[in-house]
C-alpha cells in the first residue's frame, strides 16, 4: 500500500511526465512482443507448405496383383490403399462423419472459432495441450502436411493450412480427399480398404451401423478396434448413431435397428498369402523394373495369369499328399532333419500362360522358390531330350537299341570312352582289371533300378520303361554334344556338362525350365517363353505394359509327334501309368535320381504342361526303397492335374501331316503278323516305317 502511494503522489505531483513515463514503457513492452511475435510466426510460417499441390493429390496407394478371372490375389503396399471418388462413399458415411467430427462442416470456412475456444479452455483446465478442436479441414491438414506433434506453433501452422485449403478446394473435395487419406489402424488407410479389411466388401455396400463403425474408429484406431477392444468400439459406434439421430441424419427406427446389429470379431482376410511364391516372383521382376517407389505407393494394378481356383485346390493337395509321405519317412531310423518339399507349376501349352506355381510347403518359413530357384538333378525325366535328339538324326520308335551291360572309363584328361564289346559281365570283369590298377583312370558300370538288362529293344519301349543302359547307349552313339543341343533347343537354359552320363539326368535344372521344354513337346515343336504377367495399368488405368506369347519354332512337328506319342506310352503301359486314370491324352514322364534325392514327374495334355518335383533342401535321401517319380509325385501330380483339365476338353494330339501308322511287334520292331500278341499301332515318318514283317513270331 506504501508502494502505491508513492506512485500515487508522483503522479499527482508531475502528471504530463508519468503520462509519458508510462507510454515510454508501454511502447517498450508493446514493440517487444511484436518483434517477439514477428520472430515466432516468421519460425512458424518459414517452412510451411503451399496447398497448390493437393490439385494433384495422390495419396500412396497399394499396387494390386489380380488373377486370370480379376480375383485380387494380394496387394504390394506401405499404406494399405485404395482410391475412391466421393460419388462412390456412401452418404451414411458422409453424414456419420460430419455428425461425430464436425457438424457445422458445410458452414466454416475452415475453422470452427467454437471449437477453438471449446479446445482452449479445456487446454487450461488440463495445463497442457489436450483437445484439438479440430475441423474435418483442420484434420485434414494434419494428415497431409504436418507432423503428428503437439504445440502451439503447429496449431497456428494447422489453422493457416485450412484456411488455405478452404480457399482452393470444394467441400466436396475436401471430403474426398479425408476419406481417401484417414488412418483405420493396422497400416490400413482409406475407406475403401478399411471396409474391406473389416467387413470384407467394398465402401459402397456398406450399411448405417458399419458406417458408423468407421467413424468411430478414427480418432484411435488401435483404441476403438473391434478386433482389439469389442465392447469399446460397439459403445463408439452407438456414439457415432446417436449423434446422426440428432442431427437428424437418420430416422428413429433405423437408429434403433442399427444399434442392433453385431460389429466384427476377426479381420476380413482378403488379401492374405495366396499364391506367395508366384506373387513374390512377379514383385522381383518388376520392382527393380519400375523403381521401389512406383511399385510399392504407385497404384499399379498387375493382371497376371495365375488361375486362383486352380492355385488353391493344388496347394491343398499338394501338402495333403506331402505331409503323407514325410510321416512316412520320418517312421524309417535314417531320416532327413529337414521338412520335405516340393514344387509345382503349370503352363499353358499354346500361351505359355503360367496358371499354378507352388515353390513349397510353408513360404513363411521359406522363402526359396523351387519352382524358379531350386536347381536339381533331373534324373529320367531328361530322356526325352535323347529320344528327341535320336528322332533327329533318323531313329524311330521302332529301331532297335541295346539295354545291355556296359563299362566307361576315363583317362587323364576326364574324357570318358566306351569299351565296346565289353556288354556282358563276365567280359567286363576282364577288361576292367587292367584299369583299377592304374590311379590315373577311373571306371563307370552303370545299371538300371532294378539291376536287370532287356537286352535289344525297341526305341519305344526303352523310354516306357525308363531304361538308363539304353538312354546311356543311345548318348554314346548320338553324341553327348548333341544332346546338350537339343535340350537347349527345347528351353533348357542351365548350363549342361556334355558326358555320357547326360542322359541319366546328372546336370542341374529347375522345374520351370524342364516344364518350360517339355512344353515345346506339348506345343508341336514351338518353344513359348513362359509369362505371369499379361498386363500393368497405372492407378488411372493407363496400360504401361501389355505382354504376349513369345514364339520361336525349335522343331519340326513331325519329329515331336513321334516323341510325344511315345510319351504317351510312358503313362499308358510304363513308369507314370498311375497317371493313365485321368482317361484323357497325357504325355508324361518319370524321373528320379540316386537314393531318390530328387523325384519327378512332368506331363503334359494338349493344352497344358504341368511339372512336379520332391525332395529335401540338404540333398537328404529319401529311405523309402521304393520312392520314384511314378510311385510318388505321379499321383499328386494327376490329382492336381484332375482338377485342372476340368477347365479344358477331352481331346487327342493333333497327327500332323506326313505321318503314317502302322502295326507294329513290339518285341521286333517289325510289321506285326498274325501271330504277333504284342503289337501297337505306332507312328512312323512317311517314308521310314518298316518294310519287314516279324520274324520272331513266324
């Protein structure tokens, strides 16, 4: 009180001189806190972004993988997304929006001066900065321009941005740009995906109570989910239908109604794992293509040629049928600590149009494709590739080859030679002393699975029955050169070592390139480069790249006819005769390596090519003495591929011109007589059919 007296008395004393006395200090203060406050907003607005680019506004949006049918396989994205006009959102969630987030929406311009001065108090009641106050354009903003951070500065950058906005763009706009931008939680952003993922259906199908659901999960998506917090989200959905009833969005009745409805327990997997190996090749060939960006926020929409349908059936079976067989293997002492796998693929023959791809048992616990990545010993189902290459330099079905004893051996240099006139065992023994004594050679005796010789047989007949003596007699005499020739010919891409032993399946090759040049038997001599991807289109549907068949005539198709009716052979009287139950044209054959470490089998209709393959990853044995490609892969291979042909006719192998049939022995080769009990009608090159009659069967 003394203190204020003094001050008193001066004033009284010298008036005009505490007039400007208090001026003086009133402008000191008053230009103090304008070049304070000029300090801050200049802070504030230095780096504040222009709106101009929402013109262009493309939010990230997920980059989607159909099928053949337009079945969304999965989705490659950092936002989950998908785009949608505002004509497309219904107008229950338009409303339920503006109800619970911003009622005077359609009358602001940007701001809500109530819900500022609503936010300040309780910003004073707490002390600190709790309540937003926000607009859906102040919202907005902050999704799409600022930083997820609590202070006064952003505040102030937030209220310019909407009034910004407000000045260049409709409320409709608005609108359209919130609902394409908001976060539901999960990665989940958009309401066209967050329907989907909750409800499993597109935004428009959408009625009131799932509307409001939506809604009410906005402001803490983690918080007010369904799956996590039932009771908490049922209550915010009830909230968001109360404040739609009172702004007179909806009627009594459906407000009641809706409250009825049940809300979601589990998440709608749409786009979970299917097909993982084949979408996770196309991601490898188009990623580096079109740039991390572009393809994880760009849109894309990929159109493949997988056939999800088929997919599924096969990845059923196939696991059904290998988890069979490694409970089986897994009772025997010698057991691989590795999980068994496989690989399948399927081809269309004309397209080369690839329909199923499994690259293995569980992708989430390997990742290695074997249908692309796996390079395995191919064992018989290379033989072709040498019948192929003997049809070339003039055999027939009908010629007559040797499956007798034979014996090789290397000399220094690695060069294998054959000691001709050794084809009995007795023989063998002899002229193999000499070699085991010298370390500078090495000695090769090969044999068949079951140890037997046939002795002189026909073409056909060898390849049936899978002979290996055969395969490697007809190598020696043909050239291993020439071999390696026509299996790249066919589609065979990995590198081929040019030994005897080539035609035993030794080199290593993965199932797509086998199936691949397999497929060229199937599609009359023409090789087709294998696709998956038929089309890509920007997100406004712009085609950036339209694929198709790639062709290139490797053989004539009167030489592959003669092959692949023999090859049909092999699944009606031979090693893949499990596969004659479909009752249709199939060409086919087996393959398996030594201690069936790798099984095979690939056949093929005239409209598609399907190959198998089994084994471990370690290269384990498998312990079964009776696993091959015919007894094993066979049977899930026709089982997958009895779903397949469903889809495609009944119908034989087109017999091109200059073809000509005649009955033939089996035993001789020869014209069949009537005493012949063993004859087929076998197909020959005009002109080199046989002209003798049997004479094994007088």
């Amino acid at each position: 009180m003394v203190f204020l007296k003094k001050i008193f008395l001066k004033i009284i004393q010298n008036p005009v001189r505490a007039i400007l006395r208090f001026f003086y200090i009133f402008g000191i203060s008053f230009a103090i806190v304008i070049l304070v406050s000029s300090i801050f907003m200049r802070q504030v607005f230095k780096d504040l972004p222009s709106v101009d680019k929402l013109s262009e506004y493309t939010p990230s949006l997920a980059t989607y993988v159909y099928d053949i049918n337009g079945n969304v396989i999965t989705e490659y994205s950092v936002e989950r997304r998908s785009f949608l006009t505002l004509d497309r959102i219904p107008l229950d969630l338009q409303n339920a929006l503006i109800a619970m987030e911003d009622n005077d929406f359609f009358n602001h311009w940007g701001v809500s001066i109530k819900g500022i001065l609503r936010a300040v108090l309780r910003d004073l009641l707490h002390r600190k900065v709790r309540q937003g106050g926000s607009t859906i354009t102040q919202q907005l903003s902050k999704l799409i321009f600022l930083k997820p951070e609590r202070t006064i500065s952003r505040k102030i950058k937030e209220i310019f941005i909407s009034l910004q906005i407000e000045r260049n763009f409709s409320k409709q706009e608005i609108l359209q740009m919130y609902f394409n931008q908001i976060y539901f939680g999960g990665g989940v952003y958009g309401v066209q995906t967050a329907s989907k993922v909750y409800f499993g259906k597109d935004v428009e199908n959408l009625n009131i109570s799932e509307c409001a659901l939506l809604v009410g999960i906005i402001p803490a998506p983690e918080k007010y989910s369904p799956f996590t917090n039932p009771e908490i989200a049922k209550k915010r959905r009830d909230l968001v239908l109360l404040r739609m009833y009172e702004e007179g969005y909806i009627k009594k009745d459906e407000y009641e109604n809706a409250k009825k409805e049940t809300i979601p327990d589990k998440k709608s997997l749409i786009y979970s794992s299917n097909a993982p190996y084949f979408t996770e090749y196309i991601r490898q060939q188009l990623e580096p293509k079109y740039g991390v960006e572009m393809f994880w926020k760009g849109g894309l929409k990929i159109y493949t040629t997988l056939d999800l349908n088929l997919q599924k059936k096969a990845e059923e079976i196939f696991e059904k049928r290998l988890s069979e067989y490694e409970q089986i293997n897994s009772s025997k002492e010698e057991k691989s600590t590795s999980t068994l796998q496989g690989a399948f693929v399927a081809i269309e023959s004309k397209t080369g149009a690839i329909k199923i791809m499994i690259g293995g048992r569980n992708y989430k616990e390997s990742q290695f494709n074997r249908v692309i990545q796996a390079k395995r010993q191919a064992g018989s189902t290379f033989k072709p590739f040498v019948w192929m290459t003997a049809l070339l330099q003039g055999y027939t079905p009908a010629t007559m080859i040797n499956d007798n004893p034979m014996v090789f051996y290397s000399d220094s240099k690695m060069n294998w030679h054959l000691i001709e006139d050794a084809t009995d065992q007795t023989t063998i023994n002899e002229v193999i002393e000499p070699f085991l004594e010298n370390p500078e050679f090495k000695i090769w005796m090969p044999s068949d699975f079951d140890g037997k010789f046939l002795g002189t047989i026909t073409l056909r007949k060898a390849l049936e029955k899978s002979r290996n003596l055969a395969s490697i007699y007809l190598v020696n005499n043909l050239s291993p050169n020439a071999v390696v020739d026509t299996a790249y010919r066919a589609g065979i891409k990995s590198r081929l070592d040019a030994v005897p032993s080539i035609g035993l399946g030794t080199s290593l090759v993965s199932v797509m390139e086998m199936t691949s040049a397999f497929n060229t038997f199937a599609n009359n001599g023409i090789y087709v480069e294998p696709i998956a991807i038929l089309k890509i289109t920007d997100n406004n549907g712009k085609v950036l790249e339209e694929n198709f068949p790639k062709e290139a005539e490797v053989f004539r198709p009167q030489e592959v006819y003669l092959l692949v009716n023999m090859m049909k052979g092999v699944v009606q009287r031979g090693t893949g005769k499990v596969v004659s139950r479909l009752k249709r044209p199939i060409a086919g054959k087996t393959g398996t390596t030594q201690d069936s470490k790798d099984t095979w089998f690939i056949g093929f209709s005239p409209d598609i090519t399907a190959g198998a393959w089994m084994g471990y990853d370690d290269f384990s044995k498998i312990t079964m003495s009776d696993w091959t490609g015919g007894s094993t892969v066979a049977p899930w291979w026709a089982d997958i591929m009895e779903e397949v042909l469903k889809e495609y006719p009944v119908r034989d192998f087109t017999v091109p011109d200059k073809i000509t049939f005649v009955s033939v022995d089996e035993d001789s080769g020869k014209i069949a007589g009537p005493k012949c009990k063993n004859k087929i009608m076998e197909a020959f090159i005009s002109g080199t059919e046989p002209k003798e009659f049997c004479d094994l069967h007088p």
